[in-house]
C-alpha cells in the first residue's frame, strides 16, 4: 500500500476493465455515469481510470464539456451534494466571523486582496470578478437562505442534519461530539483546511486572541509583566488546552501542546498560525481593514453577486467606493 500511487485509481480502473467487459461494451457505450466524487479531484482521477482521459489529464473533461448533460459523456447529472440531501452551507449575511471568513477564503484563493502591500484598496480586480463569477457558480448548491445566515445559523443548520459542508470554528465539533443525540453527527464529521484554488497554500488565518497594554496605561510595566506571566508555560498551556484547538497559540512554543495530540480531528490545525494571511491581506494592519470587516464589506459584495443583486464588476466597483472611505480617513 505505502508503495501506491496515490494519483491513480488502480482498483477503480480495474472495475472498469472488468465491468465493461463483462457486459461486452466500451465506454462510449455509455449515456451517463454516476459515480462517486467525494473530492473534487478524485472524480477527475476516476475520468482517467474509467478511460476517457489519459492519465493525468482528467482535468480535460471538465475544460472541454465532455462531462456535461449535452457531453460526451455526461457524468454525475442527478446533481452533487444538494441533490443527495446534502447540501453545503456557507454564511452569506452579516456574519462576523463565519460571513467574513468565506468572503476573505473566497478572494484569497483566487490571489484577489483588499489592499496591496502599500495599502491602497485593490479589491476591484480581474481576480477579485474571476472570485465573484466562482461564487456564481457555487451558491446554487448552497442550501437555501445563506444571505441570511448569522454565525449560528451555519451550526444550526449542521447540527440538524440540514447541511454537510461548511466552514466554522472547531467549536461546532466538540459541541456536537459532547451531546449524546449529535455524537454520532462529530463521529462523521472530518476536518479539512480551506481549498487553496489559485493560492499557493490554504489560505485561511489562524484564529488567536491578542494581548496588548494601553500607551495610556498607568501602570504599564506591571501590566506587560502580567502579560508575560499568562503566557508562560504554566499558566497558557492549561488554557490552552481548554480550548480544545479552538484557539490556535501566538508562540512557536506551544506548537507541541496536548491539544494538538489529543483527538486526530484538531490536529490538523496545529500550524494554522504560521498563515501568511489575515484581515486586510496583504496590506498594513489597521483600524481602517477592521472598519472593513465590520462594516461588510466584502461580505456584501459576496451577497449581492450570489442573489442576483449585482453583477460583479458591479459589486467588485462598490466595494471599492466603500472601503476607500475608510482609508481615506486612516
């Protein structure tokens, strides 16, 4: 096993072979094939093991048509998780974090940004509109009224059985693996970093808690010295601890706390502070990208594209008008 390829799909293609020469046909015998996508790159491998693309150029299919209703070969047509009963759900309204998040993954990871390395405000870009015509495409597998959805409402709706993707804290995890009627719903439950799409890496931040003393302070160097004391061995890792993976630890220290040992669902965020990425990426941090993200912006922008609002050059136009206001007064 430790010596297969893991791009190829032996055992799949060998069904194939044995099926289609069972029956006496050849693939483009076939109207349709319905087959098993768990991973948007396993359905492209199974194109390659079934035959109707050399192997490693599954991605074709997809580029050409083939896999269309109208196709050469039309894969998958009863739909994808939403057909099933299944459908993903990802916070569209004003969501503080679970909103701001998937705007954030989704201009991330097709290399759209806030603001370049200077500051100046550069949503308004060919990447961030190639980002608004994806989620075109993708919110009609979204289960329905995700414009809506506040940062409880995606938990709700997982915890309920209503959706089976969507992004959030770990803390929906362990809420559901602690309640006896939800348990077996955590049991199911498998973690996995953001899509990178165009992105070099996962892009999606680490979520800490800051300290910080005030310049008004009157006792500054007794608060930086309670600082440091929290955050010694002793007192942080406990904490820490607690979280259960929840918060991810500002010091390279504690990369090798229990917590990312104890349950194998966590631990694959262990290093998520080492992210590259965070609010108002990939400019200066400021007051004016935290105006930003509480104000919606790019929430918004997202939301009117999804709901036929606005088209996104449109959208794209506006977020920009909006978030230049604030760094105007920055």
């Amino acid at each position: 096993m430790s010596k297969r390829d893991v791009l190829k799909f032996e055992g799949c293609g060998e069904a194939w072979r044995r099926a289609l020469a069972s029956a006496g046909l050849a693939l483009s015998d076939l109207s349709f094939v319905e087959t098993h996508d768990c991973f948007t790159i396993a359905e492209l491998i199974e194109y390659e093991a079934m035959g109707l693309t050399a192997e490693g150029e599954g991605a074709r299919a997809i580029k050409e048509g083939w896999t269309q209703k109208d196709g050469k070969l039309p894969i998958n047509p009863s739909g994808g998780l939403k057909a099933k009963g299944h459908p993903p759900g990802f916070a569209l309204g004003n969501a503080v974090g679970d909103g701001n998040g998937f705007a954030s993954w989704l201009l991330w990871s097709h290399n759209a940004s806030l603001l370049d390395e200077e500051g100046n405000v550069i949503i308004n870009s060919k990447e961030t509109i190639a980002a608004l015509k994806y989620l075109k495409e993708l919110y009609p597998t979204f289960i329905a009224g995700t414009p809506s959805w506040n940062d409880v409402s995606n938990n709700r709706a997982y915890s309920s059985g209503e959706i089976a993707l969507t992004a959030n804290g770990v803390s929906l995890y362990f809420s559901l693996k602690k309640d006896p009627a939800t348990a077996a719903i955590a049991e199911d439950t498998e973690h996995q970093l953001l899509i990178k799409g165009l992105a070099p890496v996962s892009p999606m931040s680490g979520l800490t808690l800051n300290a910080m003393v005030f310049k008004h302070s009157p006792y500054p160097n007794a608060a930086k010295a309670f600082l440091q004391f929290m955050l010694e061995k002793e007192q942080y890792e406990p904490w820490l601890n607690a979280n259960s993976g929840y918060w991810a630890q500002p010091l390279a220290a504690y990369a090798d706390a229990a917590v990312w040992s104890g349950d194998p669902k966590v631990a694959i965020f262990k290093d998520t502070m080492k992210s590259n990425y965070y609010n108002g990426y990939k400019g200066p941090i400021s007051t004016a990208t935290g105006a930003v993200n509480a104000d919606y912006v790019l929430v918004q922008m997202c939301a009117s594209v999804a709901t036929d609002a606005a088209t996104p050059e449109a959208a794209a136009a506006e977020a920009e008008r909006r978030a230049k206001r604030y760094f105007r007064r920055s």
